[in-house]
C-alpha cells in the first residue's frame, strides 16, 4: 500500500498593476477604462464583438485592434458612455 501524502502551497499572489499609468496604445486604453468601469474582459469584449482572448490580446499589445472593430472600442471609449 502506499502512503497517503498531504502538502500545501501558500505564499502571496500578486498581480501586475492593473491600471497602465502612461497607455500608449488602444489596448491599454481599453484595458484603463475597463478596469475603471470594473468590467470583465469577458463583458467588453462581448460589446465590441469579439471574443474575451481577443480583447486580452489587444490589451497585452500582442495584437492590433484590426480596423473592423476599432470603431467600436473608441464608442466603449468614449467619455460619458456608461454601459
């Protein structure tokens, strides 16, 4: 028979500052006001029409927002709009 074996894993998880001080890109800026608004990537994305890993590409800047739904990301942008 083998022995039962028990073990936990504790330590502090930190996350990345979620606010971008300087946002340069469209990504940064959706990710400040997202994180603003405190909506989910999963929300926003569904308001511009594309999938939650996509939005977190843009927001990762590992991909542009593509022309087709730029027009929608600058509406979530827009001053004022609260959704």
């Amino acid at each position: 028979m083998l022995p039962i074996c028990s073990f936990t894993i504790s330590g502090k998880f930190t996350l990345k500052s979620q606010v971008i001080p300087s946002p340069k890109t469209l990504g940064d800026h959706l990710r400040n006001e997202r994180f603003k608004r405190k909506h989910s990537q999963g929300y926003v994305a569904s308001l511009i029409g594309v999938r939650q890993s996509y939005l977190s590409l843009w927001e990762l800047n590992r991909k542009e927002v593509s022309l087709k739904y730029k027009q929608a990301a600058l509406e979530y942008l827009r001053p004022g709009k609260r959704v």
